[in-house]
C-alpha cells in the first residue's frame, strides 16, 4: 500500500496544518485560526491508548473479530510494528526514512501516534500489519497529505474518510494468508468508525488485488520520492453493490456490521420507550 515518505512538517503555524486541523479535535492556536493544537507529547511516554480513544473512540478497543489480528496500543506494541517495517522497507529494500531509527532498528512516524495500526502475530511474531488515519490528520505525513490535498479527491474537512497505509507484509506463505484477516478487520473498525470512503497509494501491479477487495481506481497518481509513482484507489466501504459486483471478501463484514448496526438502534429504540 502507500510506501510514505515522511518528511514532517512541525511548524505550528505551517500552511498544511492551518488547512487539514479545522475539525475532528483540532481546535485554534491562539490567534491562529483553524491551527493544530494537537501535541504528542513525550513520545517516550505509554499513554497511546488514551489518545487514539480520544481520537477514534472506544468502538475500536473492543473485541476483535479475527483471532490473530490486533491493534497497538502501546508503544511497545509501535516499537514491534517499526521493527517489521525497517527489517523489510529499511534493510532489505534500502530505503531511507527520515523518522528511520537506526540505532534502534525501528521505523516509527508521528502519524503512528492518531492512527490505528493493525498487526497479525503469530507466536508472538509480528507477520504483517497496515496502518488506518483519518483523513483530517493527514498532515502529519507527506505522502497521505498528497492524497487528500494536492488530488483533490475530497474536500475539506475530510469527516467520514480514511487513509490505509504502511501496508507490510513478510514473505512467507503464513504471513500471506494473515492478508484476507487483516484487511477484514481493518475494513470493520473502519465503518465502526463511521467512515464512507476509504483512499490507499500503491504501485500499479498491486492495483488488481485491491480491485479483488472493492477498490476502484481514482485516475489520480502521483511520484512519491521513495516508492517511486503510485495510483491512488478509492473504497466506498457502504457500497453493497460494488462489492457484490467483486465478489469482495468484505462483503460478509458488511453484512455483518450492518446487521449489528439495526440491532443496536432497534435496541436503543427499544429501550428509550
């Protein structure tokens, strides 16, 4: 998926956070309008969980539909995710990050820290994982703030879209066959969320695998520095057609969650009476 590059941003009053920081928490600076007040803190500090709840809400800590398949929520559950992307983007592929840690052999970015990345352990063995952000903060990552910016996909305030990333998977045939799982229950926390659309980057010889999911292609690409020219796909995650149409994997996850979700209104319903 979107191999980013991550070349930060951190000036407080910068152009990209006076655009993407105008809602989902994200209150003004000052005399800064629309600026990002958002801080991260000691990022040495294990207090992950706290903020990705008062970001995404409780619905995504619950109890996880594919056995093997997790959420980090602590930095050292992050620390594991960045082991297995700098074993593989940094060490076996040769490519250079800017928020690389070296010493530590991790690859651990700022948008690690509002996002929920997924991982499929095996034996206590992180086989693969992708990364899910929303798309107002997608200006802590210069890659996905190409997508929703300079694309011209969707317009501000981005509510109700998510950007799958740091797709990373080992070679071995266990880690593979995580893929389906994987994707599955990203694709359940991502309408539990709320969202409608979901964006992905990736290299074009990826793009019938995606397909096979649901995703169309935008016609919208672009150079990334690092990954080298990429097409942006797009997921319409309520679209029961489309992925009838494909014969999608997610299509029982839909069902699912949908029937789930007039269950709980009835029962609210019910209980208001």
């Amino acid at each position: 998926m979107c191999d980013s590059s991550t070349e930060l941003d951190t000036d407080s009053d910068s152009p990209a956070r006076r655009r993407f920081c105008t809602r989902g928490g994200c209150r003004g600076n000052g005399d800064v309008p629309g600026v990002c007040n958002r801080s991260f803190g000691d990022k040495s500090s294990d207090n992950l969980e706290q903020r990705l709840r008062s970001i995404w809400g409780d619905l995504p800590f619950g109890r996880l539909t594919y056995s093997g398949i997790s959420i980090a929520t602590s930095m050292a559950d992050l620390t594991t995710v960045g082991r297995l992307r700098y074993d593989l983007f940094v060490e076996r592929d040769g490519k250079s990050y800017a928020q690389a840690d070296h010493r530590h052999r991790t690859l651990v970015e700022d948008v690690d820290r509002v996002s929920l990345n997924f991982q499929a352990t095996a034996y206590q063995r992180c086989l693969a994982s992708v990364r899910l952000t929303r798309a107002e903060d997608a200006y802590l990552d210069s890659q996905l703030s190409l997508i929703v910016r300079d694309n011209n996909l969707i317009d501000p305030p981005y509510v109700g879209c998510l950007l799958l990333s740091r797709m990373i998977v080992r070679v071995e045939m266990r880690a593979r066959l995580c893929i389906p799982d994987l994707f599955r229950q990203t694709y359940r926390i991502g309408l539990r969320s709320g969202a409608s659309l979901a964006f992905l980057a990736t290299r074009e010889p990826l793009v019938p695998l995606f397909g096979r999911f649901g995703f169309i292609e935008t016609g919208r690409k672009f150079l990334d520095p690092i990954a080298g020219p990429l097409i942006i796909l797009a997921l319409h995650l309520r679209d029961e057609t489309r992925l009838r149409e494909v014969r999608s994997p997610l299509l029982d996850d839909f069902m699912c969650e949908a029937k789930a979700s007039s269950g709980q209104a009835a029962m609210q319903g019910f209980l208001s009476v």
